[in-house]
C-alpha cells in the first residue's frame, strides 16, 4: 500500500466506526498533523475516499463525510436488501452446523447488547450480518456484501437511532435465524429484504435524521 491508500483506509475505518459522523469537516491541515505526514498523501486520500463516496468536496467547506441524495441513499439501500436476500436464502439451503451455532451465537450477542446504547447493539448487528454472509457459502456474494454493508454503515447507524428500533430489529434477527435454521428459503430471503430495506417511515425517519447532522455541521 502507498502511504495515500493507507491514509484512506484509516479515515475510511473512522468513518464507517462512527468516530467521524457524517456531516464532518476533514480538514487536511489537521488530518496531516494528527497522521504525523505532509497534506499531499492526505488530499490524495481524499480524492480517493471522494471516488468511494463516502467523502464530498463541498465549496468553501473543503472535503466532509459525505450524505448522499435521499433518492441515490434509497437506492443503495434496494440493492442492499436484495444482496442480503440472497445471502439468506443460500444460507437456509447451505446451513451447515458451525453457521447454525454462529448465528445462534450472534443473536445472543444481539440481545444482550439491545438493552445498552446504540454503539453497543450496531457492533453485534454487525457481526450478525458478517455471519449471515458466512453462511451462505458464496465467497464473491459474500465479499459483495460486506462491501456494501462497509459503504452504508454510517447510515445503518444512523437508522438504530430511531425510537424503538434497536427492538425491532432484534425481533427481526430472531425471525431471520428461525427462517434459515429452518431451511425456508423464501422466508429466510423475505426477512431480510424487509429488514434492510428502508421506505416509509423507516426512510423518513433516516432522512431526518441525515439533515439534522448536516444542520449542526
């Protein structure tokens, strides 16, 4: 890696944990001084971060974490939700006894996290979405969906912060494990589409809560 691509993935990894919110300003001078480099590999990081979209050059605001149009957000979210259908219902053909118990594991994991803060819960989410993805024994849909999870983070962690969701969602894990546990594969593949898709009042609420960032940025 040169020294810009490792600068890219470490703003990149801060981006996607949530240490830098969206709305953000990356100032290069103070990226630089905190990397302990010069702001050429920072500015070239950023124009790499720029190509990702998950950074935005904006005038006379410099580069910040980027919050896409609603309409180009909805449809990264289609195209999530219909990757993650796939994983799941290749899962429910696939399951072997490891998987099984991993997911049995990260919902446990899910629901002992449900009742602290928000952080705490999306860190489990996480790692019940990577196990799902596992479990469907395709390594390149695999890889295609852990890219995309990576590139919508900011935004899933947006959406637990809506009233009563962290509860939701754990119920809609429950109801995934139960689907791909027992081999339903349409089932399996209808849970997730409707857990990742966002319309309606799901949508409203992650759209409300984007501007309210962007107001206080």
């Amino acid at each position: 890696m040169s020294q810009a691509q490792r600068l890219k993935q470490a703003i990149e990894d801060e981006i996607v944990d949530g240490r830098l919110a969206i709305g953000s300003r990356l100032d290069e001078v103070q990226l630089a001084a905190r990397f302990g480099v010069s702001r050429t590999p920072i500015r070239e990081a950023l124009i790499q971060l720029a190509m990702t979209g998950l950074v935005e050059a904006k005038p006379r605001k410099g580069a910040i974490v980027s919050a896409p149009e609603p309409q180009h957000l909805l449809a990264m979210f289609e195209t999530m939700a219909e990757i993650e259908a796939s994983c799941g219902r290749l899962a429910a053909r696939r399951l072997v006894p490891e998987d099984e118990a991993a997911l049995k594991e990260a919902l446990a994991a899910c629901a002992a996290a449900e009742a602290g803060d928000t952080e705490a819960y999306y860190q489990e989410n996480y790692v019940f979405h990577t196990v799902v993805y596992r479990a469907c024994r395709n390594a390149f849909l695999c890889e295609q969906a852990r890219q995309l999870h990576r590139r919508l983070a900011p935004f899933r962690r947006l959406q637990l912060r809506a009233r009563q969701r962290l509860t939701q969602s754990l119920a809609e894990h429950a109801a995934i494990v139960e689907a791909i546990v027992a081999g339903d594969e349409t089932r399996a593949s209808d849970v997730l589409r409707a857990h990742v898709l966002v319309q309606g009042d799901r949508f409203s609420d992650l759209v409300a809560n984007m501007r309210s960032i962007n107001a206080a940025a």
